[in-house]
C-alpha cells in the first residue's frame, strides 16, 4: 500500500513536471516576444522624441529627457503622435 502510493506520487509529480515544462517554453517565448515588441516601441518613441528637440531647437540635456521619458512610456507617447497632440511631426 505505501508503494502504491509512492509511485502514484511519482507518477503525478513527473506528469506534472512534463506540463510545467512546456508551458515554461511558452512562456519564454511570449516573454522573448514581448521584450522585443517593447524595445521596438520605445526605441521608436525616443527616436521621433529626440527628432522632435532637433527641429524645435531644443537643447541637448532636453532632447535626452524627453527622449528617456518617452521611451519609458512609449506606448503612451506614440499614441498621443498619432492623434497629432504635442509634436512637431517628423
């Protein structure tokens, strides 16, 4: 009775070490996906932010402040480009 069990345990635990498995390899993948997609963003961001400063003259240290916080919000920012509010328009 207490084999049975034990390899009742065993059988469960490797059953669900398989599925955790392969839900782990989604998920890596998703999270590769979604690291990507936001470094696109907000690299995007910063770049039409810093093009922005140029055409307007800005200086240097604003030029780097606004392009750090639009790519921390860069999904933000970009929308707000989008619908033509606070920039010139690159």
């Amino acid at each position: 009775m207490l084999t049975g069990s034990f390899g009742t345990d065993i059988l469960i635990n490797t059953f669900g070490n398989k599925e955790n498995m392969g839900n782990e390899e989604i998920n890596n993948g998703s999270r590769f996906i979604n690291i990507i997609f936001n470094l696109l963003i907000g690299f995007s961001a910063a770049y039409l932010s810093w093009k922005c400063g140029e055409k307007a003259n800005n200086e240097i240290v604003y030029r780097v402040l606004n392009a750090l916080f639009a790519y921390i919000f860069g999904l933000l920012y970009l929308i707000l480009y989008i619908i033509k509010i606070g920039c010139c328009h690159v």
